[in-house]
C-alpha cells in the first residue's frame, strides 16, 4: 500500500514523532522509512523537497509491525474507510485515463 496524497491526513516528517505513541525520536521514524523494522517500512512521500509521512501510513506501519512481533503474517482485513479511498482513488485514475 502506498500513501494517497489526496485521502489521508498527510504530516510533516519533522512532526510525525508527536502522530506516534511513545513519541520515539525524529532519527528512529527516519531509520523506520530507510530500513524498516521487522521488515516493515514506514511510508513516507516527498514533495517540493519536504518529506511527510501520514496518519493512516503510521496506523498501517504499527498494525504490520505489532502483527510481526506477535508472530502473525496475515493481513488485516480493509477497513471500510481504507476501502472507500482506494476506490476513490481508481475511480480518480480511471477519470484521468478517460475511462
């Protein structure tokens, strides 16, 4: 899954600790977004020179990583939130290719 610009909550990278439970440090998100952690990596787009990650992509990251840790490699089911901005964005693409 990769970040939709246009449905979810996007956060300025620098602020993304504060979106965070246990608030981690500035370096550990980054290394999150370069590395991974039980090879789970925290989304993350760059514009204009700025990085941002989102709210939705930080409740992605620690449901996989929580799942990892628990030993558990199914993927949750969609929210039917998640659902509607998926479909909001083909439609969106679909739109764009005149279909």
């Amino acid at each position: 899954m990769s970040i939709d610009i246009h449905s979810e909550r996007m956060i300025p990278f620098t602020e993304a600790p504060g979106h965070i439970p246990g608030r981690p440090h500035l370096a550990t998100v980054h290394r999150w977004r370069l590395r991974g952690t039980r090879g789970v990596r925290l989304e993350s787009v760059l514009v204009g020179g700025k990085r941002f990650t989102s709210a939705e992509a930080i409740e992605r990251f620690v449901d996989a990583t929580t799942r990892a840790a628990d030993g558990d490699s199914t993927p949750r089911p969609e929210s039917d939130a998640a659902r509607d901005r998926r479909l909001d964005r083909v439609e969106r693409e679909l739109d764009v290719a005149g279909l």
